[in-house]
C-alpha cells in the first residue's frame, strides 16, 4: 500500500472512531433526557433492562449478532467500520453514562438535553457514513432486504424501525416524544452531515 492510500485509510478510520463517538454522546443524551430514543435504541434499553447488562454491552452485542448474519447473507455489505463502530458506540456509551456529566444539570434542562440528543446523534451518524468503510449493521440489513426482495428503502427502514420499536415496548425501553422526534429528524441531520463531510474531505 502507497503512503497515499495509507494516508487515506487512516483518515477514514479516525473518521469512523470520531462519527462513534459523537454518536455514543448522543445516545447517552437520549437516555438521560428520559424522553424516549431513537426506535433502535429503544429496543437496546429494552434489552439492556431485561438482561441487567448495560446499555453499551447491549448494542455490541446485538449490533455484532446483526453483522454475523449479513456476514453469511452478503458479506458485501461489510467493512472494517462496522464492526469497529458496533464496538466503539459499545464501549463510549457506557462510558459517558459513567462520567453523568448531566447531574449537574437542573432537571429543566432535560428537553435541551433532548434536542442536543437528536442532533448530535444525527452528526455521530453522518461523520460515521461519510467513511465509506462499510455500513453500520441494522443499516446493512436493511440494505440488503431492500435489494434481496426489492422493496422500497424507505418502506424496509420504517418496517423495521415499527419492528424495533414494539420489540423495544415490549421488553421495556424508553419510548416517548424523543422517539418521534428522532424518526422526523435524523435523517435531515445525517443528509446535512454528508454534505459538510464531503465539502471538507
């Protein structure tokens, strides 16, 4: 590998460690705010719940289970980034949940702390694509049921978000108009992201 290419891939890994953990602080923004999550990290603070592993060991865990099985369904939809960025969200969540930076905070803060959620998750994600190492393992899925059984892209990401989302109710997570408000606009801030990244890389 020429130093260019090396060079590049080295960007792109920092790229995807960045995008991880920007997104983990927004998760953690989520769950402190008590206001509902996104419909996967509902169904993760489900999960964790009924297991009595933490949130972070919840994501890894079931990102990871995810991306075995697209490895054996169409391992194209794999890279270096998503199995990085399973593991990173894993590790970061859990450690902003352990520095509660937000108990400072007076509990009338919690619906600011609501929208930093939604857009600094949204940036997490967007930096996190914008590496083009591969894609992140519930969006693999995706993916590939949409090219599997051609259905529309929207209609699969919306099945599955009601998908995650009963699941999520059923085992307990935090569900509320955070959740509404993060399918409204996360896909807005992540489009914005992309755009910025591509200008600046």
């Amino acid at each position: 590998m020429d130093k260019n290419k090396l060079n590049k891939m080295i960007r792109r890994v920092l790229i995807v460690i960045l995008g991880s953990i920007i997104m983990s602080a927004g998760i953690s923004f989520y769950l402190k705010a008590g206001y509902g999550a996104d419909p996967l990290s509902v169904f993760i603070s489900g999960l964790s719940g009924k297991t009595g592993i933490s949130y972070g060991q919840a994501s890894a865990s079931f990102m990871l289970v995810l991306a075995l099985v697209i490895f054996f369904l169409d391992k194209r939809r794999l890279g270096a980034g998503t199995i990085m960025n399973a593991l990173l969200v894993g590790i970061f969540v859990d450690i902003f949940m352990l520095l509660d930076i937000y108990a400072f905070l007076p509990l009338s803060f919690a619906p600011v702390i609501l929208l930093v959620a939604i857009v600094v998750t949204g940036i997490g994600l967007g930096v996190y694509i914008s590496a083009g190492l591969g894609e992140g393992a519930s969006d693999a899925v995706m993916v590939y049921l949409h090219k599997k059984f051609n259905f529309q892209v929207r209609w699969v990401r919306m099945a599955m978000d009601l998908f995650y989302l009963i699941l999520g109710a059923l085992l307990g997570g935090q569900l509320g108009i955070g959740t509404v408000l993060s399918m409204l606009f996360t896909g807005f801030i992540i489009d914005r992201t992309l755009n910025i990244m591509r200008k600046l890389f």
